[in-house]
C-alpha cells in the first residue's frame, strides 16, 4: 500500500513509449491495426483510444520486464488494466516477483465493484500470493476468482488451491451429521462450497468415484457418496473400497457409525449378490441380529448361497470377534429353531451328519451331540442341519484353529542349526540368555507341535530353575498352541499338571507354568480350559500356582467378561501378594478387553492407589487399558484421569491406554497427547511407553511412523530411543517398510544396550516373512551378537529373541494385527501390548504368540476339508518368496588349521617315494594326466586338487590348499554341473500354500480346475465349490493326521517330524592311525 501513490508517476520506459508514438504519428495519417490493438479491440470493444499506438507494436523487442504493463493498471482507461491483467496473467510465473509490488493495486480493482474484470483482477493476485508463499490469501482470491479458477487444470497452483480448499472446507464441516447436502454451518463460505462442489460434479462426471468417496467421507457429504456409489460401474468394488477408506480416514466414531449405515443401505441397494460385504458392513455396525439374519437365509438357499455363508463365517473368526461371533452364533440357532415346525419330540438328525467333523479330526457338530437335535421343543428342519451344522461350527472356531494347526505342523521349515548354535554360545551360568533360547525355540515353533529341540536338549533345559522353569514349561504352550481338540492340551500338559486340582506335582514353577501354557494353547477357544483354570486357582494358595493360573485364565477367556472367573480372580488380587497380584492385574484387564466397562476399571484404579506393590500398581493401570481397548472417544475421561495421576506408573498405563483406545485410528488428538508426554514427562517410564504407543494408534499407517518418531529417535534419552523403536516395530511389523529398517539399523549400534535390544526386536518384527536378500544383513548381525561374550546382556538377549521371532511359526507365520477384512485383531493386539511389558516381567514375552498368525491360503470345500487337488498360482519368481536357505552346521575343524607334527622318518619315506615315481615316469615316458581324466583325482596329495582348481575354479578342490589335503583318501571326481536352467516367471502352489501378505498381489486362481472360490480371497482360509462333482470323490488332506490325533504325539498329527540331530561319524570317515614308524632319538 506504501507503493500505491508511486504508481502515478510514469517510468521513463512510458515516456519513451509516448515520444514513440508522436514520432509516428507524424510519419503516416492512417495508422494499420496490429495483433496488440486486436487484442485491445477483443477487451473494450473499441480501436479508437488506441489506435494510434498500432504502427509502434511491431517496432518494440520481445518484452523481458513487466515494467511497462504494470504501468498500465494505473490507466483511467478499463481497457488498458484489462489488457495488463491479462498480460501479467499469462506471465505470471515468470514476472511475479515484479507484478507483486502492484499488489495493492491488482487489490483494489478486485474490490471496486465497478470494474467490470473482478474475477480477472483476484485471480491475478491469487497467483501472486501463491508465489510469495501465503496460501490463506491465495485461497481467499481464488474463491473471488469464480469461474475463471480452473479446477480442471493439472497446473501446480491450482492443484494445491484445492487441496486447500478441501482441507478448509472439511475442516469447515467437522462435527456435522453429514446427513443433508444443506447441513452446513454458517461460518462455511459459500464460494468455497460452491468450489467443492464443481469439484465433486467433475469426479462424477469423470468417472472418478473412488476420489469422490473420500471426498464425500472426509467432508461428511453422505449425500455425495450415496450419489458415486449408485453411478458406479462396479458398485461391489466401490463399497469395498468405501469400507476400507472409512476405517482409514473417518476419525469421529459417531458419523463413522452413520456412513457405515449408509454404506450398508446403498449394499442392499445397488449390491444385492455381494453378502460378504453386506455382512462385513453390518458386523462394523455390530449389527448381529443383521449379520444372523443374513447368514440364515443364504443358509436355507443351500448351494453356492451356503457357502458364502461359511465364508462369512471364516471371516467373523479372522477377525476375532468373539463376542459378536457368539451372538451371531446364538442368533442364527434361534432363526433355525423359529423357523422350523415345532415338535414334540426331538428331531432326529441326518444319518452321517457328523461324519464330516469326524473325518476332519474336529469337534463334534454343536446339534445333535447325542445323535439328536433337541433344542427346547423347536428344532431346525432337518433339510438344514448339515449346512446350519457346519455354519456353527465354523463359528466356534475349532475349523480355523484346527486347520491353522495342521498347517503350521504340515508346513515348518524351522532351522535347528540357529537353535544350536545359539545354545552352543551360550555360558552354562547365564540365566538370561537360557530363558531367551527357550523362549526363541517356543516362538519359532509356534503351533507347530515340534518340540524335537527341547527332547534333544533335556540335560541342558534342566539347568532351568524357579521363574526360569516356570517360562520354560510356558514355552509348552506356545508350541502345541491349538491343540485343543479331544482333551490334546491337557494330555500334552499332563506331566506337569496336577491329577486334581489342589494336588501337588512337586514344584509350584512347573505346574504354574503348565498353568499358563494351557490358557496360550486354548487361546481365541478357551471353553476347553477355562473350568480347569478356575478349578486350579481356587484350590491353590501357592502365589507361583496362582500367578500361572490367572495368567492362563485371563488369555484363555480374553474379552469374555466371564463373572465367574472376574471374582476368583479378583479375590487373588485382594490377598495383596506381588507375585500372585501383578498376574491377577493384567488378568482383569484380559477378561474385560474391550468392554469399556468403567465400573470394572474404577474398581481397578481404586485399588491400584491403595496397594503398595509397584507390580500390582502396574499391572493394574496396563489392565485398565485393555478394558478401553477400541473405545475411543468414550473412553477420554478414563484416560485423561490417568494421564494427570501424580503416580508415574497410573500414567504409564494412561499411555497403554491411550494406545489400546486409538489403535488404527491416525487420532490427532491421541497423537499429540503421547507426543506431549513423551517429552514432557518426569518419568523415563512414561515417556517410552508414550513413544511406543505411536504405534498401535499408527497401524493404519504404517508409513508414517517412521517419519513422525524419526527426531525422537535421535533423542538424549535412551528411553525415547527405544520406544521409538518399539513403536516402529509395532506400526511397520511384516511390511518390510525400507524406511523403518533405515531408522531402526543405525540404532544397532547405539551406546546404550536395551536400545540395541529394542532395535534387534523391533527389527525382527519388521522383517517377519521378507525375503531373504532383506534379511540376510540382520541375520548376520544376530549370529555375530548372540554368542560374544564381549557384548552385553541385554544385547545377547534381543539378537536371541530376534533370531526366535524372524522365524516364528516354522517361518510361516507374522505379527497378523489386522484381519483380511479390515477390522484389528483384538487378541492380537492386546497380546502384543501384552509382550510389551516383558521389560518387567519376562515371562510375559510369551503372550508374543497372541499376535502370531499362519500367513496361508488354505481351501476348504462344503465338507470344511481341504481338497488335496487345490492350487493356486503365483505369478512371480519362486526364489522371490522362498524359505530363507539352512544355515550350514559348523566346522570347527575347518575354521583353524592344526600344525601337523612331522617326523623325520615320513620325510625320508616321501622323498625316497618320489624319486621312485620319478624315475618310473621316466621309463614308462608317462605324461600328467589333465583334469578330463577321472583317474587323476584318485591321485594323493594336492596335485590333484590343483588341477582341478586350475579347470573348474568354483570346486572345493580349488579353494586352497587345505582342500588339496582333504581330498586325500582317492574320492571320485564330480561330475561336471548342467548349466542352470532359467527361473520361471510363475508357479503353482498346492494346498496348503505360504503365501506371504507381500505376496498376495501376484496370486492368482485356475479358472480351469475343479475347485473354484466362492469369494477371491488370496489369504486365510478360502472357501471352495466343487464345479464338476461328477468327476468322483475327492482327495482330501490331513485325513490320516486326524485319524491318529487323539493318541499320537506331534508327529503323528501331521507335525513335521523333529529335525534329526547330526549323524556320528562312521568308521570309514574316522581318520586312519599313523603308519608304523622307526623312532631314532636324536
């Protein structure tokens, strides 16, 4: 504005100008019309004020300065500024930082309502305030710009206008129902509606439903996304895509809940024959009278129909939701009964209608346990029981834990070699790295069955005593994890067990470990296990017995709000015991995860300020959290109360609690909450348990914590540091995210040893089923680390684990935090926070296996068995997703040569033998055979061997001189290797198949084969139909593992069989003894 007077005064270039124009005004009477004056003609409509300035146009040099049409915006004449906007308009990238000492000017016209170019005038200064960096007013001159502001345009100026405008304008709408297009606050400008609009008109019209969904979804326009998904090509896919981009981007749990309902309306609407994502929706609503209403009736359509009902079901069950389950469960058993005609006496069942769960190895059929169907008068017709049977079944979950549990066994490919050599280094008085062994050998044989390491080693796992004892026969657990049918758990815990609750084994350790390991095999199917459980702790006054028990209880039964089993275990809390009352804290926790139910939670914290334990303190405050697990906003006030608690350790539970509530949900609010106490707070305690709680509300996006953790990655604080790195671990794990693994690395070498441990765990956990080319670096460094007696503990202990979880599972198995349909594994990520807290208390590092899940594709047919027939086709290379190679078995011999002692005698005899040859060579005329020659590799000595290195440079003969040595003995001459033939492009994979989540993008089905999927999932469990049932009865699998299950060991059951221990040497590969020799003294 200080400008604006100066602008008056003309510049001499203007003065030349005019000189110019008299001068050839003189020189000619008519004056020719130029392109400058045309232009002038097109913005006034008039040549007669100025004209006369024609014959100077083409005698004036291309323009490198906007000096001279500045000039013209302080004309009187509107036709000159017009032409000047115009000019500076078209030039405006080039002379803004000229145009913008004119700024007030280009202002000023805007605001004359007279001028008849306002539009122009705002979009000129529009431009020029984009360029000086100041978006607000950029944006605010765009809107006057009306029509003139392209918002088609692919330029960068208008690109980013709009996404300012989009963010103003969600920012405008937040807090609306979102459910009328009018429904807009009074504050909300109406050109910036008007903007948004053309720009969602344009999506539509484009085609672009997708980009208009979330605009819809962000700016709570419910009317819009009614509109993109009924105008869609491809309405099914859309509403996928919907659901998907409503758990990502919608924050506010209400309007999430109203574009959920929307969402399921336009499903009936526009997508009828899509019922899994109509059930999908309606379990988001957590509608069960809706998803059992459904279930129902494709259920009575039989064919095709029921089996997208039992894909519904399997779904239900990945997603881990047990409570809505039971009710979907206890639903559609009640429509079946109402359904059928009642009776007055119980209807008998099919013939062989529990042959099916017989042949599979599975519980019997929930109906007719006794051969009937008595169900309270009312019983399903019996045209229904087999698919109404198989449906509830399914929904116990006993089908998906049985056949996880087959393939675990099927398909492990565990390496005993890195087991024995991390036993190999480790001393025989280190407590720490024995626990840390046995719990990698628990954790990389999750669910596996195999147990060959323990049974090879079990003078070695005795040196294991009290607590050490306790989380080694907790390792049980783990690795027979599912084997819950027919009493298996019980069997396999046998040993350790007492015969009757109450009874004692002998040592408290083992049978409390026992204890815990028989809630980690029953977990998400506790029903087998939680009477023995309760049994047990309510005959035991044993603190170590108890603290077993409640651990078992509580992840057996996690989230069934189990009255019963609260009290019992709210009784050992009140005896005060620290041992007994830190595991009763996170039971309480367990057993209500989820619920939200703050009288339990109050309770909690009322005794957590009236203990004097810290455990109990702790543990209560981390169990709090689980109670509010998924809550969100409702449950603020629990955490805000936590939060502002004068005791560090209620505020560490806040932390857990902020995290449980938010996971997966990017909540602003949330974040700024853990990122101020993370640097804010007195306690190191809380502040790492703040940075590691980035990560659970970040599982929605991955790729952004790595950037919002990377300057406290950096901090002074080690406790920071290694809660970034948790959090890290925890946001980015099986993603293989390279940049969490270029933060993370450098981190393996920080001062500080638990940093190092953080950093190896939350490595691993990043890498879980990558290939092998990314985690050949780490692998390397936890060989390098785990047996150096030079490095610290701490560190030993994280490269152990690491190495154990790298390998979970046989190597077929991730951190599964979220399910195949977009909901997050409840069990999964309670039992990861859980394993959190092994920083106290280590034998909680094995509730790591709640969060453990098969990375498989398994097929199953209407029978629920697995067709031994299925393939499916990986369209990529097989090294691309392969197991990682075994580790060689290491030769000590071969790493230090020993000096040979030589006698004087063996030099005499090798020289008198050489001049021998010699001379026979001499009279025979015989020449040196070549490497061609079979004959000469069964020459001693190392000449042999150097001719053959010298032929084929990649031998063991060829190596070095040590492998001259070793090939005395007259071995045979190997074969020459065939040229290796080219890799395929794509293979098939048979059922059961690892199929990693990074490849699940190149898998494919047969269009061809008999099996054909119900629904296109490329993990899990798939559904399948029989498409040509003439061709005969059908080869299924696991049928021999099933039949021999109730009696056999592992290996029996399908189990891999245990890795053989190395074979002892035979005689002929003893080495020989020495030859008779002469000793002459010297």
């Amino acid at each position: 504005h200080a400008n604006a007077s100066s602008l008056r005064a003309e510049p001499p270039d203007l003065k030349e100008y005019r000189k110019s124009v008299q001068r050839a005004r003189s020189a000619s009477a008519v004056p020719t019309v130029s392109p400058i004056t045309a232009q002038l003609s097109a913005v006034n409509g008039t040549l007669a004020s100025v004209a006369t300035l024609a014959p100077m146009a083409q005698a004036i040099p291309a323009i490198n300065t906007a000096e001279g049409v500045l000039a013209l915006l302080a004309e009187d004449d509107d036709a000159l500024k017009v032409y000047a906007l115009q000019q500076i308009n078209a030039s405006i990238h080039q002379f803004w930082h000229q145009a913008s000492g004119s700024i007030a000017t280009i202002e000023a016209l805007f605001e004359d309502e007279e001028f008849s170019h306002r539009e122009l005038a705002a979009l000129v200064a529009s431009k020029i305030f984009y360029y000086l960096g100041d978006l607000q007013e950029a944006q605010a001159y765009a809107l006057g710009a009306g029509a003139l502001f392209d918002v088609d345009s692919p330029s960068a100026f208008e690109r980013t206008i709009l996404d300012s405008c989009l963010d103003a304008y969600v920012a405008a709408r937040a807090g609306l129902a979102g459910d009328e297009p009018g429904d807009a606050p009074a504050s909300l400008d109406p050109r910036l509606a008007a903007t948004v609009q053309r720009v969602l008109d344009r999506c539509l019209a484009d085609g672009q439903h997708e980009q208009a969904v979330g605009i819809a979804l962000e700016a709570r326009r419910l009317d819009v996304l009614a509109a993109a998904v009924l105008a869609a090509a491809d309405p099914p896919t859309l509403l996928a895509h919907a659901l998907d981009a409503g758990a990502r981007t919608v924050v506010e749990r209400g309007f999430r809940r109203r574009a959920l309902a929307t969402l399921v309306g336009l499903y009936k609407r526009a997508a009828p024959d899509d019922a899994p994502g109509l059930a999908r929706g309606l379990a988001a609503l957590e509608d069960g009278e809706g998803v059992a209403a459904l279930a129902h009736a494709l259920l009575r359509q039989g064919g095709k129909q029921a089996l997208l009902a039992y894909h519904i079901g399997f779904d239900l069950v990945d997603a881990q939701l047990h409570e809505f389950t039971r009710d979907v469960h206890a639903r559609v058993l009640a429509l079946a009964r109402a359904s059928a005609p009642a009776a007055g006496a119980p209807v008998e069942a099919r013939e062989g209608e529990g042959d099916a769960a017989e042949e599979a190895g599975l519980e019997t059929p929930l109906l007719g346990e006794d051969g009937k169907t008595d169900a309270g008068g009312a019983t399903p017709a019996p045209e229904l029981a087999p698919e109404l049977d198989a449906f509830l079944r399914i929904l116990s979950g006993s089908v998906s834990v049985e056949l996880e549990r087959q393939f675990l066994a099927r398909a492990c490919h565990a390496d005993l070699q890195i087991l024995k050599n991390i036993k190999a280094g480790v001393e025989a008085r280190n407590s720490v790295c024995h626990s840390a062994t046995v719990w990698a050998n628990a954790i990389m044989h999750a669910g596996t069955g195999v147990d060959a390491f323990l049974r090879t080693n079990l003078e070695w796992l005795a040196k294991a005593t009290n607590w050490a004892k306790f989380g080694a026969t907790a390792g049980l657990g783990v690795i027979q994890r599912g084997s819950v049918a027919d009493g298996r758990s019980r069997s396999l815990l046998s040993p350790y067990l007492p015969a009757a609750p109450g009874s004692s084994t002998g040592s408290p350790y083992s049978e409390g470990g026992a204890l815990y390991a028989l809630g980690l095999i029953h977990v998400n199917s506790g029903a087998g296990a939680a009477q023995l459980l309760t049994d047990s702790l309510r005959a035991t006054q044993h603190e170590v017995i108890q603290h077993g028990a409640c651990l078992g209880l509580g992840i057996a039964c996690l989230g069934s709000e189990n009255a019963e089993a609260f009290e019992d275990v709210k009784n050992v809390l009140y005896t005060d015991s620290a041992v007994a009352g830190e595991a009763a804290g996170y039971a309480l926790g367990l057993l209500c995860a989820g619920s939200g139910r703050e009288e339990r939670s109050d309770e909690m914290l009322a005794y957590a300020h009236d203990t004097q334990h810290e455990k109990i303190v702790r543990a209560l405050a981390v169990g709090v959290a689980f109670v509010h697990y998924g809550r969100e906003e409702a449950a603020d006030g629990v955490i805000d109360a936590m939060l502002q608690d004068q005791d560090a350790i209620i505020r560490y539970g806040g932390q857990f609690a902020m995290g449980m509530a938010y996971r997966g949900t990017r909540n602003n609010a949330a974040i700024q909450k853990l990122l101020h106490h993370a640097v804010t707070d007195v306690s190191y305690d809380v502040r790492r348990a703040a940075v590691m709680n980035l990560g659970f509300v970040l599982l929605s996006a991955p790729e952004q914590c790595p950037r919002l953790v990377a300057l406290l990655a950096a901090s002074y604080n080690p406790h920071v540091r290694y809660g970034s790195a948790m959090a890290v671990g925890i946001a980015c794990a099986g993603t293989g995210s390279k940049e969490a693994v270029a933060l993370l690395e450098p981190m393996l070498t920080d001062p500080t040893d638990f940093v190092q441990q953080g950093a190896l765990i939350a490595l691993a956990m990043v890498l879980m089923e990558q290939p092998a080319s990314k985690t050949e670096t780490l692998r390397a460094k936890i060989d390098k680390l785990h047996g150096n007696k030079g490095v610290e503990i701490m560190v030993r202990m994280g490269a152990i684990m690491a190495a154990g979880i790298l390998d979970a599972g046989g190597r077929n198995a991730t951190l599964g935090l979220q399910s195949r349909t977009g909901p997050y594994r409840r069990t999964a990520v309670v039992g990861l926070a859980l394993f959190l807290q092994y920083w106290y208390w280590h034998p909680l590092a094995y509730s790591l296996s709640l969060a453990l899940q098969p990375t498989a594709i398994i097929g199953v047919d209407a029978s629920l068995r697995a067709p031994a027939d299925f393939k499916v086709i990986s369209r990529c290379k097989p090294s691309l997703f392969a197991y990682p190679p075994p580790v060689a078995m290491e030769d000590k011999r071969s790493k230090e040569k020993v000096p040979t002692a030589v006698l004087s005698t063996t030099v005499r005899s090798k020289a008198r033998a050489a001049a021998k040859k010699e001379e026979q060579g001499k009279e025979m005329g015989a020449l040196v055979p070549t490497t061609s020659d079979p004959e000469a590799m069964q020459t001693e000595g190392g000449e042999a061997a150097q001719a053959g290195g010298e032929a084929g440079k990649g031998g063991e003969a060829g190596k070095g001189g040590e492998a001259g040595e070793a090939a005395d003995g007259g071995e045979e001459a190997a074969p020459a290797q065939p040229p290796t033939p080219a890799e395929p492009s794509s293979y098939v994979l048979s059922n059961p198949a690892r199929v990693v989540p990074a490849q699940r993008r190149f898998v494919a089905f047969e269009r061809d084969q008999r099996w054909q999927p119900v629904k296109a999932v490329t993990g899990g469990i798939v559904v399948l139909q029989d498409v040509r049932p003439g061709e005969g009865p059908a080869e299924y699998l696991f049928q021999e593992a099933a039949a021999g299950a109730a009696s056999a060991g592992p290996a029996a059951r399908g189990a891999a069989p245990p890795a053989q221990a190395p074979a002892v040497p035979s005689a002929a590969e003893e080495p020989q003894p020495p030859a008779p020799f002469e000793y002459i003294p010297s």
